[in-house]
C-alpha cells in the first residue's frame, strides 16, 4: 500500500491526488523550483501556463530566417536576371522557318562574293522560276531554279539578305558568312506586314516605310531610327561551293 506521509495544506498529497481525480483534475502536482513552482516561474517570465520553453528560440530562428532572406534575395534575383540576359544573348535565333540550298553559288557571282569577301552582302529573290541577287550597287546574277541540283524549295518571309562579317563575332575566330531575312523585322513583328528591307553600301539595310537602318556587319543591330528589335537572323552554312539556309523549326 503506497504512503504519504508528506502533507500539504492539512492533507496527505494522496488525499489531494483523489480530489483533483474526483473533480475532473489532472493529478499533476507541479515541481517546485526554489520558492517558486514550475508555473509561476514560466508565468513571471512572459510565459502563459505551461508554454514551452522553445518559443524564444523559435522567434530567434524567425528573425535569423528573415535576415537571411533579406541577403539572398538580392542575389537570386540577380542570378535569374543574369540568367535570362544570357538566355537572350544565345538565343541570336529567330523561330521563324527558313530553307534555301544553292549547291554551286559559283553560278551567281554576285552571291559568290558576298560569300567571300568580308562586308559585302546581296539580297535573295525568286519569282518561282528562277533566283536574283542583288547587291548594294544594284549589280544582279540570276539562277535558274531547273539549274540547281536536287532542289528542295524555299521558305522565307520575303527573301534574304546573305553576305560576310567584317569581324569574328564572340566566340569565333574567323568571320562567318550570315544569313537574315530581307523583311523587316519590326514591321512584320508590329503590324504582321512583310516590307522588304534595301541594301545600301557599307553593311546597311533600311526600311523606307519605319525609317530603321540595320547594321548587318553588328549582326542585324538598329544603327538608327526608332528602337525595337534586331533583324530576323537564320542558321546557315558555306562549305566549299554550296550554301545551305536552314533554320528548321
């Protein structure tokens, strides 16, 4: 049989155990600390009851998981935008469709220089039956379509425009022939009108209807007139005699 010999308040500490049993209570007896009990210890610190004692330190961690944030933030965000610039850096592209094989440009020697010779550019044209070139000073070739071995068709906007960097772009060691499409870019992106472009001496292009001139030498740059984008550029290659434009999608 358990005894209880210690008494409190004129009854045994059994005694009270079955009161508080009898009427709902808990049988807990607080611990006294000193000259305090645990509760009122909790109570004279700000604490209500019997709250645990790790509410400071979640506050703390709170507070340290709100400095934190306020430090990286700023360098995530930074990192997302360096990301995107990039991604428009790499992105020289456009996602437009564009297909035209000229197995031997020897046969048009306006194309013939402008894939040779650094700076010179001519535009690309066709009337179903045959190809025109035509360079800045307005001198012309012209293929005929029967005359090119295994054709495939064409596809572009309203042409192209192809000739030879005067300088390496980033990344390259030599200059490379490029290829963008003869529309501007800006009219067809802002009014969904095809407005062909003019070749003028120099590596320029201009748009007499919206007024911008391109560099084509600065990969298809605005060098004057209103802002917007730069021109429609797509894939091409020049080995040995034969250009390939595919900018397949």
């Amino acid at each position: 049989m358990e005894q209880f010999p210690l008494r409190e308040g004129g009854r045994s500490r059994g005694e009270i155990r079955g009161l508080k049993t009898l009427h709902g209570e808990s049988a807990y007896t607080p611990r006294r600390i000193g000259s305090h009990s645990t509760e009122n210890r909790l109570t004279l610190h700000g604490a209500s009851g019997y709250a645990p004692c790790c509410v400071g330190r979640h506050n703390i961690k709170e507070q340290e998981m709100k400095r934190i944030c306020i430090y990286i933030l700023p360098i995530i965000s930074g990192l997302l935008l360096a990301a995107c610039n990039n991604g428009e850096v790499n992105n020289k592209y456009c996602n437009l469709r564009a297909r035209l094989t000229i197995d031997n440009v020897l046969q048009a020697p306006v194309l013939f220089t402008a894939c040779e010779s650094m700076g010179e550019y001519c535009t690309i044209k066709s009337d179903g039956q045959r190809f025109t070139f035509t360079n800045a000073s307005n001198t012309t070739s012209v293929i005929n379509i029967p005359a090119i071995s295994d054709y495939n068709g064409y596809y572009w906007l309203d042409g192209f425009i192809v000739g030879k960097l005067t300088i390496p772009e980033m990344g390259e060691d030599v200059p490379k022939v490029v290829c963008f499409d003869l529309a501007c870019s800006n009219c067809y992106e802002n009014y969904n009108i095809t407005r062909p472009l003019r070749l003028q001496v120099g590596g320029y292009a201009k748009c007499n209807y919206c007024g911008r001139t391109y560099n084509l030498n600065d990969c298809g740059t605005i060098a004057d007139g209103p802002g917007g984008r730069n021109l429609y550029r797509y894939r091409v290659s020049y080995i040995g005699n034969t250009l390939v434009i595919n900018n397949g999608i």
